[in-house]
C-alpha cells in the first residue's frame, strides 16, 4: 500500500481491503471524525490498529494521517488515559477539562488512535468523560476499536453517523489473501475473515495469586502488574497498597485503577505523579517521582518516602513544598530565583498576586519576604550582583527593588541607566516601561559584580549592556519566554569572568549566548511545545543549563561532561533555579528541590 512520503508496513491476514478503507477515510475531510473498527472477538480490531499506528506515526507521514497520540485502552481509566493523551500532546492535564480546554486552545488537528476501547476499566464512562467531549471539537478525530452493541459504541453521541469498518464482514478481506496467510500459519482457512478463530482463541490465563511466604517486591513487573489488575476488579487492593515500592514496580495503569478510590497520603500522592509516571519506563524514576510527591508531607508519608529512596535513579528529590500539604507553600510560583548580595544561598519566589518570598535554598526553610511596592503579577523575578531585586511585570515592565546596604557594582544609578538603555533598544523607550512593553523575561548574573540584568523582549532579542551600550541577537522565532545566566571562569590565572546567557523560545528552543562573542548557531535542545523556564549555573566541570517545557519536562544539561537527565513531577514547571548543586522547580502547586549528581 503506497503513501506518499513512503510504504506502509505490510497488513496480513488479507486484510488488503480494510487498510485501503482505513486510510481512505483519513485522506477524506468531509468523513465522519469517528471512525469505528468493529468486529466480533478475534476479528483483528486490535490488529489492524497495531498497523495503523506502525504506518502514521512516523515523520514521513503526510499531516492528514499523522496520528498524534495513541491510548491503549485495556484497563486504563480516565485518569490514566487523560495522562497519557497529555503525554503525547505535549500538555499536563490531571482531569479531562483542563486538556480538553488545552486541545481547544490549539488550532492544529489532533488525530488520536484507541485500540481496545471495549477493554477499559469503564468503557462508557471513559467514552462519556472524555472522548466524546474531545469529539466535540471540531479540529479531533478518533479512530478507536469498539464492538457494534457494546456499551463503549453506545456512549458516543458528538458524531451521529460514524464511519464503521465492521471486520466480520467479508467486503473487508480478500479471501484468497486471507487463504495464503492461513495456509503459512497451519491455520483454519474456514474461519474466514476472522483471523482469531483460525489461529485457535489461546486460553485464558489464570487469575494471579501473591506468593505465599514471598516478598511481593520480586516477583517482576509483568506478575506485579497482574497482582494489581486482579486488585482493581475485586476492588481492593489490600497489602498492595500499603507498600510504596510496589507502585513504583507495577504498569502504573493497573495501580491507579486500583486506587482510584483511597485518599491516603500514598494514594494522594501517586494521582499528583500521575502525568509524570504514566508512560515511564523505569520503575527507579517512577519511584524517585512519587517519593518526591510525599516529601514535605506527614510522618506516613515521609516514611514511604525513605523506602522510596532504595531505588536508585538519576534524580532524586531533597525537599519539597506542595499545596495544601504544607503551611509554607508559597503559592503558584510563577517567577523563581537563585539569590545573590543578601539573598545569597537563598531562592526567591513570586506568587500571582506579585508577593515575593524567600526560601533557603538547601532546606527549603522559610527565610523571609522581599518588600515590593505595589506588588503587581510577575513574568520575571532576578537578583543583581549587589542585592537589588529587579521585578519584571505582566505588562513588560521593569522595576528594582535596591536593599538596604547596596553592596559593590551597579547600584542603584547605573543600573537604572542599564535598564532605560535596554527598554529603548527593545522598543519601548517610555521611562519605567507602559503597558504593553516589549520585554519579556529576565535574569541577572550575580557572579558578576559590574553586570546589569539582561532581558529578552516579545520579538526574540536578547539584550545585553555592557561598556554604556546595549547589544542584541534574536536568537527566537517569537517570544523569549525564559532567561538565565552565569559566569564563566575567572580567577588569577584564567583572567575575568565571562558572562553565558542561556535563553528559551516560545519556539521550543533553548539558546547560548556569550554576549561578548556570538550566539551558537545551533539551539543546544529544541522540542516541539514552548519553553516555560531556564536556568544556569557553573561547576568545577563546566556550565549547566536546565530547561523546561510546557509539557512539564525539565531537562539538566551538564555542558561540561555531556550529561542529561531528564525530570519530571507531575505538574507544569512554570520557574527555574540553580541554587548551588541543587535545581529548584517552581510548579502551580509547589516548590521542589532535585539533586541530578550522581
């Protein structure tokens, strides 16, 4: 079967017929946006999406049959599916309003596949919660394996009239295809179309039983997983849920199904890792996810934390501050700093409201607060070499906070100057900015007493003062959405410190610049959603830049040894600090601390 861009894999059993009508109906705007495979069991549902998916998930494929997500949905509910489509759609959604209102947001078509829909834990809810709503929207289709007369094929009702490909009907398969591929395997040419009979239905496996006398934590993910599937349907999940580890061992579709209901710490906990564990394969970094969910915490859960730690993973948590865990939460952090002059071995950290508060960076104690007048919504937040705070506005405007005792450097005078130089040369030249001014993000070098803060403005530009004049280089396609910088080198023998800007785009990509040389000319990374946070900082081995996109993925790049590790928590990454060795992580509902050494 020809395509452009390439061949699709090849479809046996001869089920010629249905693939043609498959991509037909892909390749036709005016279908139906439900496309139902059907058929009776072993008619190859299942199958015949498996090749689907082989064949429209590749780069090569044309936009109309590119296939954005994939949800296999034997066991899933609607939590994990509602992970898993955020996932592979490069969003962070907990409940199917929110990535339904994100899906709509985007003007993009979104193609999703469901195999085994019938399968689900719920097959009616999950078609009524969640993907009927999405069908609903005018840019998504589906194409999703579900019996005729089942109940998941009775619960749609956004597409009337759907296309139905109803496998036990011969127009769909070639007889004398489907005799060669019976007459290779030894199986049942009579069965035709149905390639399950043919082959023989295997026999249904038995139910699983803990090992009697043994640790549960050894009997392997694939038995582990049964356990907790078995655990789901009886509903009760009994010692399974007592032991943290065996969440992080199992599929954590069947775990979450099985706690569905509980509303422990362990329980709580592992929902609010939900996005971030869905899809990982590596029950270490599941483990290192969920016990980072139960820091800050009650006693319970601090204990399940320490199991937690047995697993070794490239990443671990130090503290954390989560919504309505901790008294200290400091809000939604929507701007996050490391702290330099009096600030230093401190974070600082901007609520929505514009407050500002202080937190040590190593304990994640509650220092203090930074007195803003006038505290207004925040987009940056920075701390200058000799203390002053420079607050960066909703609006694009800049302001300083200057402390008390300025220490040494551009204070406060010279660094006003700085910033009405960068403000013209950015295209607002209207003294302390107006609405609508075109800086768009911040940062400061506090290693560098004589430095001003740089910026990045809406269309791009990075902007750099140094020697009474501002420099600049568009590094993005549209807004900088983030800025960091630090210092490199110095010292007697290697001569002064060079300042390194790193800069993320709404464009996905994360650039360098040493503002004394030019940009590289190549994005150190790039991702296809928006870059929400970056952040800097130097080693004995180099400089280290960490990222964040949209989709909640931060990834910690040691430039010096080639290293990445890459973080996730469940929850979008709105700010981003390097305090010392540690990487603190700004979240709409917490404050976390990582270590990523090994």
């Amino acid at each position: 079967m020809a395509r452009d861009g390439g061949r699709m894999p090849p479809l046996g059993a001869g089920r010629r017929p249905a693939g043609l009508a498959l991509l037909g109906w892909l390749d036709d705007p005016r279908a139906p946006r439900l496309c139902r495979v059907s058929g009776p069991p072993g008619a190859g549902k299942s199958h015949l999406l498996a090749w689907l998916v082989r064949g429209c998930t590749t780069e090569a494929v044309p936009g109309g049959r590119r296939i954005h997500a994939v949800l296999p949905a034997a066991g899933a509910t609607v939590r994990t599916a509602v992970w898993s489509l955020g996932r592979q759609l490069d969003l962070v959604a907990h409940a199917p309003g929110p990535l339904i209102e994100a899906i709509a947001a985007d003007a993009r078509p979104t193609l999703v596949c469901v195999p085994e829909l019938d399968a689900a834990e719920d097959p009616a809810g999950l078609v009524t919660e969640l993907l009927d709503p999405l069908l609903r929207l005018p840019g998504v289709r589906l194409v999703v394996g579900a019996a005729t007369g089942g109940t998941a094929a009775g619960a749609f009702t956004a597409v009337p009239a759907p296309a139905v490909l109803e496998l036990g009907d011969p127009q769909w398969t070639d007889r004398a295809g489907f005799e060669r591929w019976a007459a290779a395997r030894g199986a049942d040419a009579a069965a035709y179309p149905l390639p399950g009979p043919a082959l023989g239905a295997p026999a249904a496996p038995p139910a699983p039983v803990p090992p009697a006398g043994a640790d549960l934590r050894a009997v392997g993910e694939e038995a582990l997983s049964a356990l907790w599937t078995a655990a789901a349907a009886a509903g009760d999940p009994g010692p399974l849920a007592a032991d943290p580890l065996l969440y992080a061992l199992a599929d954590p579709v069947p775990v979450t199904a099985a706690v569905e209901r509980r509303d422990d710490a362990l329980a709580r906990a592992w929902r609010a890792a939900g996005p971030a564990v869905i899809d990982e394969p590596d029950p270490a970094v599941r483990a290192a996810v969920l016990r980072t969910r139960l820091l800050g915490a009650d006693t319970v859960a601090a204990a399940a934390a320490a199991v937690l730690a047995r697993l070794p993973a490239p990443w671990s948590g130090r503290w954390a501050r989560w919504e309505g865990a901790d008294p200290d939460w400091p809000g939604p952090a929507v701007a996050l700093t490391a702290g330099a002059g009096p600030y230093l071995s401190q974070v600082l950290v901007a609520d929505p409201t514009g407050a500002v508060r202080t937190f040590d960076a190593a304990t994640g104690r509650r220092v203090g607060a930074v007195v803003v007048p006038a505290p207004r919504p925040l987009r940056g937040l920075a701390v200058t070499a000799g203390g002053s705070v420079v607050l960066l506005d909703a609006w694009g405007r800049a302001e300083l906070v200057v402390p008390a005792e300025p220490r040494p450097g551009l204070e406060p005078y010279g660094l006003m100057t700085a910033l009405d130089a960068i403000r013209s040369a950015a295209g607002d030249p209207a003294p302390g900015g107006g609405p609508g001014g075109g800086l768009s993000a911040v940062a400061a070098i506090g290693g560098l007493a004589d430095s001003a803060p740089a910026f990045g403005d809406a269309d791009g530009t990075v902007h750099w003062y140094e020697g009474g004049k501002v420099v600049g280089e568009r590094l993005h396609h549209g807004p900088v959405t983030a800025l960091a910088g630090t210092a490199l080198g110095g010292g007697p023998l290697t001569g002064p410190e060079i300042p390194l800007l790193a800069s993320g785009g709404f464009d996905g990509a994360v650039r360098l610049w040493g503002p004394r040389s030019g940009p590289m000319p190549e994005p150190s990374d790039r991702r296809g959603c928006p870059v929400t946070a970056v952040a800097a900082g130097t080693t004995s081995a180099g400089p280290v830049v960490a990222a964040a996109w949209a989709d909640g993925l931060v990834r910690v790049r040691d430039l010096g040894t080639g290293r990445v590790v890459d973080v996730r928590t469940g929850s979008e990454v709105w700010s981003l600090a390097l305090a010392g060795t540690l990487l603190v992580l700004g979240m709409p509902d917490g404050l976390a601390a990582v270590d990523t050494r090994r």
